[in-house]
C-alpha cells in the first residue's frame, strides 16, 4: 500500500480526501513535526515508508535527496489563488494516474503538467 507524509504547506484537506481515496496517510501537524527542518520531515517519511507531499522546492534537490534514496517526493506546485478543492482534485487524481511511478523518484505536479525525475 502507498503512503503519504504531508507537509505542513499542503491543505489540510489533502490527508483527508487521499485516506477516502483509498491511501494512507500521515500529515506532519498531527505527528509533532509543526515547524520542524526538512530534514527531520524526510527522516520521518522514510522511517514510516512514507512518500512525502510537500509544496517546498528545497526537497527537489537531488544532491540532498538523491534519487532512489527515498520512499519518493511528490513536489505540489498550484498558484496560491487556486481554491483548495481544485488543488485537491488534480493531485489525487494525478497521483491515481501515476501511482506506480512516484516510488523512489521526484515528481513535481503542476495544473497542467507533471514531471519526473526517475532513479
């Protein structure tokens, strides 16, 4: 079973809607890592074999998290007026299309595109 980690700049309706999709998840304000560094949210994501959602640019870097090292980071990239429903609905949809692809690699999700940086 794929689970996810959220990170603190993800709605908080994403844990939600992924878990009624059929995911499991964690969201990082409801285990005591609020405000905690990036590193502390990867070493936790990797402890519960989770991939980690996050909007931050700082887990795309490779030389960081190499690729292939992680259970796999989904980078969220939507405008800040976009209504969280509408963030909500591509995201999980994306992740359903691409679900066995995001393990291990770097995914970036945007309105209209995804990319994919592959181990």
């Amino acid at each position: 079973m794929i689970r996810f980690l959220i990170d603190e700049d993800m709605p908080r309706s994403t844990a939600k809607l992924l878990r009624e999709a059929g995911f499991e998840c964690l969201d990082v304000r409801d285990i005591g890592l609020r405000g905690a560094k990036d590193d502390a949210i990867y070493q936790r994501a990797q402890q519960e074999n989770c991939i980690l959602i996050t909007g931050d640019l700082g887990f795309g870097n490779s030389l960081r998290y190499p690729l292939g090292s992680h259970k796999g980071i989904v980078i969220a990239r939507f405008p800040n007026e976009m209504p969280t429903g509408k963030l909500n609905q591509i995201l999980i949809e994306t992740i359903n299309n691409i679900r066995e692809d995001i393990p291990g690699n770097l995914t970036i999700i945007e309105p209209d595109k995804v990319r994919m940086r592959r181990q």
